[in-house]
C-alpha cells in the first residue's frame, strides 16, 4: 500500500507564538489549521517529518556578530553587502574574523539566492524560542503512540558561520561541517517508491519552507515533485517578503506540486487511493 508522509518546516515557538522572537504574522492559526488537519488525518499519515531551525546566540546573522565603527549592533532587519564589508560600515566583533565573513558574502552574492540579513535572535538551542508549540507537540506526540512510530526530527542552522534556511544544505557550506552539506538522508528517505505524497506545511513560506523545497526538488528527480502538496493555509511569509512566497508557490506548481487548503480538506480522504483536488 502507498504511503503518506507529512513535512513539517520549523513549527516552533519563535515562529509561531505571537511572543516569538521572529514571529510570521498568521502562523499561530497556520499551526491551529495543521494541529487539526494532524488530529482528522492522524491514521493516513504514514511517517512525519518535523525540520527545527537550531541556532547559537553568536551567529553571523545575528546582531551581535556584527559592530559598526561606533561599536554599534545592526538592527534586526539590516542587509550586509559585500559593498558594506569594502567600506566599512559593518565589521565582525572579533576583527580577526572579517576575512572569514567576506569570503561568506562574497559566495552568498554570487549564489544570487539571498542577502545576508540580520534576525533578531531566534531558535536558539536551548530556549523556549526553540521548542515547539505545546498544542502541536501534542498532536505529535499522540501520532505517535497511535502508530508506535517516531518522529523523524531534522536539526539544521548550529554552525555561526552560515544561514540555514533550507532543511536539506545551509546557504554556503562548510567543507569542515557535514550538517552544512547536502542532507541526502532526508532526501532519499523522502524518495521511497513507496510514498505517493508528502504533504507540506510550515514556516516561514518565503523562506525556510521555500528552500528545503527547491532544494528537496533539484535533488529529486522531476517525476517525484508530483508528490509535493502543499497546505497552503498552513504556511505564511516573513512580513515583505510575500512575493518570494508567492514565486516559489507558483514555481513549484509548474514543477508538479499540487497545492491545497487543509481545513477544506476533511471530505476529500476517504482511502489513500489518489488524491482529489
């Protein structure tokens, strides 16, 4: 019998929690939707995987990594160019690190994916920031004991030195830190001829869910995109970035991915037979 698996991106308290740290305006309801989509479909999902952005407080994207000529911090928010490291608007804290840190801008700008931007202080190790919602934990936790199964939890984003926005590879890798370079267990995992479709949900949609994806995808093989459903009501942008949410949705779709509402989905489950849209 085919297989059902569900992809959770970072559903964690700084996200989704009105006190968060970094939160996605409409991820308290985004996670409600899927906590209750988890609960109606708990016996057709076959195997759950829940990513969690871990970061240190010292991190090349948080503020205190970085010092103006004041010795200043930069706002959370504030893009670093490679043309701010030439002229020296921004330098690192511990001087001898700059050269470590402009070679790192200088590959995201040829990447052409993203700039260096600075966060608040999000999903540090450790913190409540960090942990997941209680109620969807729960949800989590009883899947579990149903199926006697377990979670298959994915860390990404403990190494300062880059931004992990993607689940599968962080933004620039480190040769001398395999958690930076291409998570190929996941992606194999979710590869299985025995999955017919994985569904998606998490935070934020412009970002986090929107690499691992793509990412997820350049490595998949085009034929297995069709696998892809995204619950669109259970994922939302970062505050102005709505556009880059909206490119990857669209992407995707021409790629194969089906996209759907999960709270209109209740009546549309009756056997793991297909899927009506």
């Amino acid at each position: 019998m085919k297989q059902t698996h569900l992809l959770v991106i970072d559903p964690q308290n700084d996200f989704t929690d009105p006190n968060g740290s970094l939160y996605v305006p409409g991820a308290d309801r985004d996670l409600d939707r899927l906590s209750d989509f988890l609960e109606r479909h708990t016996n057709e999902i076959d195997d759950i995987h829940v990513t969690l952005d871990s970061h240190r407080e010292v991190d090349i994207a948080h503020p205190i990594f970085w010092v103006d000529s004041q010795g200043k911090h930069p706002a959370p928010f504030t893009n670093i160019s490679l043309a701010d490291l030439e002229n020296g608007r921004w330098q690192t804290r511990i001087p001898s690190w700059n050269s470590r840190a402009r070679e790192y801008v200088e590959k995201l700008e040829a990447n052409q994916r993203y700039d260096l931007t600075i966060w608040p202080p999000h999903c540090v190790i450790g913190s409540w920031g960090h942990g997941l919602h209680a109620g969807f934990s729960d949800q989590l936790r009883q899947w579990e004991r149903r199926h006697f199964a377990i979670v298959n939890y994915v860390t990404k984003g403990s190494n300062i030195w880059t931004e992990h926005y993607s689940a599968v590879q962080a933004e620039v890798e480190d040769p001398s830190d395999p958690t930076t370079q291409l998570n190929t267990e996941l992606i194999e995992m979710l590869q299985d001829p025995e999955i017919d479709r994985i569904f998606i949900a998490g935070q934020a949609l412009s970002h986090c869910v929107a690499n691992t994806i793509r990412d997820i995808a350049n490595h998949f093989g085009e034929e297995n995109i069709t696998k892809f459903v995204l619950l669109r009501d259970c994922c939302s942008s970062v505050p102005s970035f709505e556009q880059l949410g909206s490119e990857f949705v669209s992407e995707m779709q021409v790629r194969g991915m089906r996209v759907i509402q999960g709270a209109r989905f209740k009546a549309q489950v009756s056997s793991r037979v297909g899927l009506a849209l």
